[in-house]
C-alpha cells in the first residue's frame, strides 16, 4: 500500500476487457491515471481497497 496517502491517492483495480478478468490491483496518484483502452479502470474507497487484498490474500 502506499507510504503517502493523501486526497490525490486512487484505490482501483484494472479489468481487461477482452476476459473481463481483473489483471492489476493497487495504489496510484490522481496525475498518474492513464490506462489503455482495452482496460477498464474501476475505482475504489480505501475499505472496499482494503477489503478486496484481505480477501485475496488470504
């Protein structure tokens, strides 16, 4: 999880569109939001963050 949270922090996670498998899950700044357009970014609050990598962690 990132060191430095702040209001310019994203909690998301990516899903190919292609599978619609999710194929990436993290923590990226606000300027850094750019993906591909075969990728569907779905955004996430820190508890649904937190939840979901609890749950796949396990």
């Amino acid at each position: 999880m990132a060191n430095n949270q702040d209001g310019e922090t994203r909690y998301l996670f990516d899903v190919e569109l292609k599978s619609m498998k999710i194929i990436h899950w993290g923590v990226v700044v606000r300027e850094n939001l750019k993906s591909p357009p075969v990728i569907h970014r779905i955004f996430l609050t820190l508890g649904q963050y937190k939840k979901y990598v609890s749950t796949v962690n396990k």
